[in-house]
C-alpha cells in the first residue's frame, strides 16, 4: 500500500541531523528522496558516532528510505546536475548558511524561475539576518543560547546531552513542508520555506520552560518551572519516576506511600502549594520511597492508579514489555552495517502506512540510476566521473 506522500520528490542538500532527519520522516511516508553528498566523506555524520563497518548509526537514523548521489556542486556541471534535479522535483531542501546557496548558483530565484511550483526549504542556525545570521552553530550553542540549560539544570547550566533543538526543527521542517505541499494543491503555488534552530528552539521550550518569560504583568504568580519535578524517586534497590499531577492523584500518591499526615499539611495542599514548597515535599516523598524496592513501590502506586514508571537504562529499552508490545523497535539486516536495531516510523496510519523501504544508503550508492533517469547514457556518466563532477 502506497505511503501518504508517494509521488512527491525532494532534492536534499543536508547534511548532519536537522535536514536529514526531516526529509527521512517524508521518506518514510512515501516521498523519494534523493540526496546529494559532496565527495570525498560525504555527509560527515556518516563517521560520528557508534558505528558498524563504516556507517554510524546517527547516520542511518536519520538517511533511511533515501538515494544517495555524489556530486561535486563546486563545478558548473555539477550545479546544472542540481537544477535539473529541482526543476523535476516538488521540494527542495538545504541548510547551508545564509547565502552560501546563492554564491553556489542555487539559490531560490534560480530553482524556482525553471520550476515556479517547487517548495524551497532553507534551514539555518539563527535566521537570515542579524548579528548572528553568518555564524556557524550546533545544537550545543543553541541550547545555551535559547535559556535551556538553566532550565534543565534547575539553576545551574546543564546540558541536556541529545540533540534535542536539532530534532525539534526537523520535526517543524517535516511538518511544514507538507503543509506547504498541501497548500500548494489548494492554489497556492511554491513557496520558500524558511526555518532557524533558534525558532524551532524557543518554540518547544515555550509552553513550560518560558512560563514565567511569557507571563509581563506586575501580578503575574511566577513559581518555579515544572522542569523542577523531573526527577527520579530513589527506592531502597533504584530509582522510579512519578508525576502526580492532580490533587487526587497527589492525595492517592501520598496514601499509597504511607504519608497521609501531608494531606492536612497546608504547604502541600494543592499542586500550586507544592510547587511553592517543593523542596520539603520532594523530601518527604523520598523518604517514604526509600523503605520499598522499586517493585512493591510501582506495584503501590499503579494500584492506586498513580501514574509512575520504571527508569530504565538504555540497553534495557529494546526488551521493556511496552515497547515489545507496541513493535517500536524494528531489527532490519543492513547490506554493510549488519543487523541494526531502529524505531519504526512514529505515526501509523490506517491507509498510507509509512514504512521502511530500504536503509541508509552508502556513499554515491544511487548516483549511477539518478543520472540515467536524468538522460545520462553510461558514457556520459563514465565522463562526469572521470572529471570529478560525480563520485
């Protein structure tokens, strides 16, 4: 059964985790992706990392369902490869800094006068303008930047160690890109796409780690961030996590634990009171889970239908019953990295399915079948080859 997006084709001049990640989610929905790497190493997330026989599994997380093509876009032929590429294409995307596209012969004016219909994607680190527009940045710079490392440290800087600002954009990149293309079936023609980490950023952050930020009047209640409660429950043999969000889940937690003496104590009241007074009530709750094992104390709390979990390390992900249940992991036999482990497409769909086509492919892997549906008979690709327009 066909994926959502079967016939729409993307060009993807990313490299790295926000392009790639992005453009691999319509892959997996259907799209052919065919994307362009410089020779030589090629997308350079291909060697960082864990990795199996030359392959990193950041790569192949995010470079699924994609063809490979290796071309040199320094040289003119290599460009005019890129354009040909576009003006059969319905999306194209790059995140090269602002105007290094434009100095390449690629910029939107170009792609779109031969192809008016094409949506043009550009992601960057900070927007198109500005004191910051032309530096380079990593997910790291921008965590710093957008106020999230205070919030993850509670007070004191600490960074969350994933590339969480890489993979926020390329989910609001997915998901305007096909936005667009819907907008484009009602009339709206192609347009240029434009997306900065530091948007996508500050966007997810927004809701609960920018409360008080948003919050300008003089009576505003300004407590502390729910990224205060984020914290696992010692148990006398490890840890749990519980969140008791309501004043009846609060109230069955505290009973479950032997702790019903807190439920007149006005500091702990309400959720609001807790959050006032959260060092003595987190505490409190520490102590009492101190006495059970991590079992009877979930056993407790599930009985009272509290919501909590296990916390789990990460080579005991793939076997936690849930996720077995659920089929969220897929084992797959990649043609050079071997057996490999990945989650399935996120979101199921009852008609279009998504799936996994085919891996990550290798370096230049496509580049042959690419230019022959571009008109390119053997020689002229041995040709390209042999001057180093192709890899």
């Amino acid at each position: 059964m066909a994926g959502a997006l079967e016939g729409i084709r993307i060009v993807d001049l990313t490299a790295m985790i926000t392009g790639p990640m992005a453009t691999m989610m319509l892959a997996d929905q259907g799209a052919e992706v065919v994307k362009v790497e410089p020779p030589g190493i090629g997308d350079v997330m291909r060697y960082l990392g864990s990795s199996s026989r030359g392959i990193s599994a950041m790569y192949a997380s995010c470079n699924r369902n994609k063809q490979s093509v290796v071309l040199n876009i320094g040289t003119e032929e290599g460009k005019s490869i890129v354009r040909e590429l576009a003006a059969e294409a319905d999306v194209f995307v790059q995140n090269f800094r602002p105007g290094v596209i434009e100095r390449l012969g690629l910029g939107e004016d170009v792609l779109r006068a031969e192809n008016a219909e094409l949506i043009y994607v550009s992601l960057n680190a900070f927007g198109e303008s500005g004191p910051y527009a032309a530096r380079p940045a990593f997910d790291h710079i921008l965590q710093g930047m957008t106020g999230a490392a205070y919030i993850q440290g509670a007070g004191e800087p600490e960074f969350m160690r994933q590339l969480w600002v890489d993979k926020t954009t390329a989910l609001n990149a997915a998901q305007a890109i096909t936005a667009a293309l819907f907008a484009r079936e009602r009339g709206a023609g192609g347009q240029h796409l434009r997306l900065s980490m530091l948007d996508a950023g500050l966007a997810f952050l927004w809701p609960d780690g920018h409360s008080s930020t948003m919050l300008l009047e003089d009576d505003a209640a300004h407590l502390p961030p729910i990224s205060d409660t984020f914290n696992a429950t010692p148990t006398k043999d490890g840890a749990i996590t519980i969140v008791a969000v309501t004043d009846d889940q609060r109230n069955r937690m505290l009973q479950a634990m032997g702790l019903e003496a807190m439920l007149s104590d006005d500091r702990f009241s309400t959720m609001q009171a807790i959050m006032a007074n959260l060092t003595d009530f987190r505490a409190a709750v520490d102590g009492a889970a101190a006495q059970f094992s991590s079992e009877e104390l979930t056993q407790r709390l599930v009985e009272a239908d509290v919501p909590c979990g296990p916390v789990l390390r990460p080579e005991d992900v793939a076997t936690f019953p849930p996720v077995m249940a659920s089929g969220t992991l897929v084992e797959s036999d990649h043609p050079v990295m071997g057996r490999i482990l990945e989650p399935r497409p996120a979101a199921r769909f009852e008609a279009t399915p998504s799936e996994i086509r085919m891996p990550a492919p290798s370096l230049g892997q496509h580049t042959d079948a690419v230019l022959s549906k571009l008109g390119r008979d053997q020689e002229a690709i041995e040709a390209l080859r042999a001057s180093g327009v192709i890899g």
